[in-house]
C-alpha cells in the first residue's frame, strides 16, 4: 500500500512569540518531529502545505526530502482550503493518506501504524475518549472532501462524509495535545523514546556520488509538474541549482533526462525522457525495497527495545 502523509502550516497565530512550525521541541523543531513520525511510519511521500512564514520554513526544511505547496491566501482563508490544497495534488497518487496540522507533534508512529492496521477508509485515533490526529484518508474519498461546501471545516467535511469515521482507540496522548497544552514536557520521553528509527540514504555512485533520493524527487517533480522551475520551486532548490544537478546527472549517465519543448500557446515545458523516467523507476523500486528490509532488519534486531 502507497501510504502519503499531508502536513498543514499556513496558519497565522496572533500574539504568537514564536512561529510555531519552528518551536523547538527538544533538540528538533515541531515540523522536524512530525516529519521524522511520519516517514518512520512508512510515509515516503510527504506534503507540507505553507502559507505564514512560507520561504522560513520550507528553508528550515529543504533537506527534509519533502513536497512544499502553498497557500498564497492564508491570511484570509481557513486551514481546511490549506487541506483541499494537499488532497488536490496528493488525489491518485497515494492509496491512503494521513493528514495533521503540523501543531500537533507528538504523536507516536506506532499509533500511525495501528491506524494503518485497522484497513479503514477513513480513521482516527481516539484517546481519553477525545479523537485526535493523524487522520486517515483513502484516496476515494478525496474527490467528495474536494466538493464539500458545508460548515466547520474539515471536521464538518469528515461528519457529511459517506463513509463513517472510524476511530482506533490508542494509548498516545500526544494525538490530542498541541503544542499550547502544558502536558507536552511530560510527551517528550514517551515520543523520543519511541523515535528511534533505521535512517537509510540511498546514492549511486561513480567516483564520487551523483543520484540519491533528493535528485529522485526533483525528477519525479519534473515529470509532474512540466516544469524545472515548478519543482523547484516545490523543493526550495532555485533554477539554475536545478539545472545544474540535471547537467551533472546527465554527464554521468551519459543519456539526457529531460526533454525540453519551446514556445506554444503553453509556454516551454520539461518532461523526462524515456530513458529518464525507466532510470527513475528503477531507483525508486531499488530504494523502496531496500528501506522496506532496513525496516525488518531492524524490527529483527531492535524490535520492542524503544517502546
């Protein structure tokens, strides 16, 4: 199963001190955790959708291997258009995908992955009788959340749903507190505790390195988008960086990647090559598999010993 992950932080806060994507919680910041979370869940493709802040923040973030996506009109819309942003881009690329604010940073990926377990359309983790986050979507569900026009929200989107909110009772207070609630120092043990986790890099390598999973997505972003410019744009890397990783890239491979159309009433666009997309595919079946026996090596060896 293709699970993605939504990460919303295009709010404005009033009176805040500090942004708080960026508070440090611990020796990492807010985002940082809920990233590491979820990629330790299973999560290889992450979305973060910015708004406040947006350039600060997606810097802070440029080596975290996420998808940025903005919300230009933050300051007068409400979070749940930051999450129609999120599911209009992630629609048919994920089977399941798991959405939370990125203020709620403590939740555990064992609780991610007993909401995954319970092969639901739609769930939630409920503590203390309280339902919290992440949120699971499958992706079916995406196009009547898109459409919704009611009141409240997401939450209301999710009640008028046709499909049922199914909530998975878990023992992980950090689902339901954000980081205003004073029980958050007491999470920070549990959370760390539970955070460690196999941190596998995968690159190609001639003489020196030339492909890792970075270049991957910045390929990937091309072919989608159309555009060297628009994947960079999404991954905080500019033009010309861009193009000078696809040269580099091209002179070792020694076969173009990219194909270049100008003009038109589109304007110029970017695709990958035949040969590109076939390179690309095979890098990312590669490294799938091999996090995936990162994964059970490490639950062989360590398994049980951070709980």
């Amino acid at each position: 199963m293709d699970i993605a992950a939504l990460i919303v932080a295009a709010g404005f806060s009033a009176g805040e001190d500090e942004f708080k994507p960026m508070r440090s919680i611990g020796s990492i910041s807010a985002a940082q955790r809920v990233i590491a979370t979820l990629s330790q869940a299973g999560c290889r493709r992450i979305v973060m959708v910015t708004g406040y802040n947006a350039t600060m923040l997606e810097r802070h973030l440029s080596g975290a291997g996420i998808i940025f996506l903005r919300n230009e009109h933050y300051g007068t819309t409400q979070m749940f258009d930051s999450v129609k942003i999120g599911l209009a881009y992630l629609r048919d690329k994920c089977d399941r995908l798991l959405f939370t604010p990125v203020d709620i940073p403590l939740f555990t990926a064992k609780t991610v992955k007993t909401i995954l377990k319970a092969d639901a359309l739609l769930a939630c983790p409920r503590c203390k009788g309280i339902q919290g986050h992440p949120v699971l979507i499958a992706n079916e569900l995406i196009p009547e959340l898109l459409a919704d026009q009611g009141g409240r929200g997401l939450e209301g989107a999710l009640e008028r749903c046709s499909v049922p909110l199914k909530c998975i009772e878990v023992d992980d207070p950090g689902t339901i507190y954000d980081m205003d609630a004073s029980a958050c120092s007491g999470l920070m043990d549990l959370h760390n505790s539970q955070l460690v986790r196999p941190v596998l890099s995968v690159s190609l390598a001639r003489e020196k390195s030339f492909f890792n999973s970075k270049i991957a997505m910045l390929l990937m972003l091309i072919d989608e988008t159309k555009s060297v410019r628009a994947a960079g744009q999404r991954m905080q890397l500019s033009y010309s960086s861009c193009w000078n990783i696809i040269r580099t890239l091209e002179s070792q491979l020694e076969y173009p990647l990219i194909e270049r159309s100008q003009g038109g009433a589109g304007g110029s666009s970017s695709i990958l090559t035949l040969r590109g997309r076939e390179f690309l595919d095979r890098y990312t079946a590669y490294e799938k598999a091999l996090k995936e026996e990162a994964d059970a090596m490490f639950d062989r060896y360590f398994g049980g010993m951070f709980e």
